[in-house]
C-alpha cells in the first residue's frame, strides 16, 4: 500500500533558492581565502611533483607480473585474470612445459601474456583471482604511450615492470 507524503511549505526566499546559492558561495570564498592565506596547497607542479607519497594504501594502478626468489615466473597460465577481466583487456597464451623439466606437474606457463592499457579499468580484478599470487597492481599512476601498441603491454615488459614478489609460490612446491 503507498501512501502520499506532503511536501513543506517553501518560503518565497527558499523557492528562489537563494539560500543554497549564498551557502555555495561562501564556501567557494572560504577556500579562495585559504588559498591566498596560504593553508592550502591548490597545484601540483605533476613532473617535479610526485603524488606517491600521499596515495592511499588501497589504490589500484597498473597491473604487472612477478616473478619469485629464483627468477622463474610465477604465472600458471591458468587464465583465471583472462575469464574474470570485464573489458577483456587480458590475453593469455598458455604453453606445455616439456616432459624433461623438473616441474612438469605445473603443466602451463604463459608463452604469450599481454594486457591492453588502454582496455584496462584497473578493477583488480584480476589480482584477486590469481591463485599464484602473480599479477598486482601497482602504485603507477603515470602510464603513457604515443600509440596503441604501446599500451599493450607484453609478458616481458609486464615481468620487468613488476619485478620480484617474495613468499611461497604454490606452484613450484615439491609437497603439492
């Protein structure tokens, strides 16, 4: 069952919305006073300048790979980051590891891992899922490229963006 609620009666001034316009204003001339005092830092000067310090701790940037304390990568091509990615940024070509290697029972490592810049939302997505703890998000804020193949990241530049990750790697545990 609905049932009607009664607006207020609005005064003439309220009705003109004059007290919203006089309450926008004076908190737009308390910060230009602050600024001119001094008190409030308004620019910053981007190339000089820097924002790492002051980001938060949840901040998401650019994906990366990693590798683990032996140089191997962590990545098992499972391709879990690649199913989860809402705009399909991720591409993943999974390659046999030969019957010879020690670690045959890992089965795949990416032969091809590439992310698209451009597509990419950084929604962490990918991160979360990742089993192996291989793909983070970094604090980079400042991803550029003059054309689009620049901002599709391959496996090698991934890996060298993103560097080493220590801890325990699932799979190059001999227990598992």
């Amino acid at each position: 069952m609905a049932f009607a609620v009664a607006r207020p009666k609005l005064t003439w001034p309220e009705r003109l919305f004059l007290p919203q316009i006089f309450a926008g204003m004076a908190i737009t001339l308390n910060h230009f006073k602050n600024m001119l005092l001094g008190r409030t830092k308004v620019t910053v000067q981007y190339p000089e300048q820097k924002l790492d310090s002051t980001l938060p701790s949840y901040y998401r940037g650019a994906p990366a790979l990693v590798k683990d304390e032996s140089g191997r990568i962590r990545c098992v091509a499972c391709q879990l980051c690649e199913f989860i990615c809402p705009p399909r940024a991720i591409k993943i070509e999974p390659g046999e590891i030969p019957p010879a290697d020690r670690f045959r029972k890992v089965e795949k490592f990416p032969r091809e891992f590439d992310i698209d810049m451009i597509r990419c939302i950084y929604c962490g997505m990918c991160e979360e899922v990742c089993p192996e703890q291989a793909i983070f998000l970094r604090k980079d804020y400042a991803i550029t490229g003059l054309t689009r193949a620049e901002m599709v990241h391959n496996k090698e530049k991934l890996l060298e963006i993103g560097g080493v990750m220590h801890g325990v790697v699932l799979k190059w545990n001999e227990k598992k």
